[in-house]
C-alpha cells in the first residue's frame, strides 16, 4: 500500500464511528446499504465497512429527504439515483473531449432528470398542503363547538397554528 492510500485511509470511519456522526444507527447504515442507498467507500480484508466524509455526506442527504420531504425509501433511491446521474453529466459535459453536439443532449438528459425532481416535491407539496387544509378545517369545526359550548360569558379561546390567544 503506498503512502497516499494510507493516508487517504486513515480519515475512513468505522460503521459505529459513521453511524455516530451521520446520526444514524449502524443497522440503518446496513439497510442502506442493503437496498443499494449506500455503498461504503472501502471494506477492509475481514468484510468491516469503511465510510468515508462523502459517504456520511450521502446518508446526510438521505436523512434530508426523509425528513425534510417525507419520501419514502423507494423515492429516495430514484433521487439519489438522478442526483447520481446529473453528477455525472456534468463530468462528461464539462470534459474537453465532448462534442457541441453530446453537451446538447447532456443538457436535455439533465434538464428531465431535474424536471422530475421538481415533479416528486411538488407533488409531496401538494399532499402537504391538503393535509393542512383538512387540518384547518377540523380546527374551524372544533372552534365553533367549543364557542357554541362556551356560551356568551365565556372568554374565547382561539386556537390556531400552535399558539392560543385569550
């Protein structure tokens, strides 16, 4: 092993080392890896997974997806797949030997992979906002039951979006 492998080496995490910083647990590490999320960088001779600073950077994006947007597992591989795909689009349209010709069709790639993406947020965004116009309504029907309740000497009591006022 030359000097700069041993060096590059010496920054690769151990799964429980990697599953501590990523904020994960080691199984989840294993799951992704399972289902093709995740591949670990290296795997020393005895098969112990070795993880890398882009490898916690992609189970970084992973918990972003899943949190931020709420996709699920089979979602966040089709992403990560596109996202996969646009980097290497940009390595071949930036590479001196493409063509006029192949960086038009690059971009075209690129463009419907970046147009599906939008089309999985949007429509997570429109669920979400059902799911807020549903809500509001049932908070309007729980208000008036509580004012109907209440009767005129009561103070009202309004509730809305996680804050009361009197």
């Amino acid at each position: 092993m030359d000097a700069g492998a041993t060096a590059g080496a010496e920054h690769l995490l151990g799964i429980g080392a990697a599953a501590e910083r990523a904020g994960v647990s080691q199984r989840a590490l294993r799951y992704y890896q399972q289902i093709g999320l995740l591949t670990p960088c290296a795997c020393t001779p005895g098969g112990l997974r070795r993880y890398s600073e882009d490898d916690l950077a992609r189970v970084a994006r992973i918990r972003q997806l899943q949190e931020l947007l709420g996709l699920n597992l089979d979602e966040i591989a089709r992403v990560l797949r596109d996202e996969d795909r646009m980097a290497q689009i940009k390595r071949a349209y930036l590479d001196e030997g493409t063509s006029r010709h192949e960086r038009q069709e690059l971009l075209r790639e690129s463009l419907e992979l970046q147009q599906s993406l939008r089309a999985t947020v949007e429509a997570k965004r429109k669920g979400i906002e059902g799911f807020l116009a549903d809500l509001e309504s049932r908070i309007s029907r729980t208000q008036a039951l509580l004012d109907e309740r209440a009767g005129p000497a009561a103070p009202r009591t309004a509730v809305r979006a996680g804050t009361r006022e009197s």
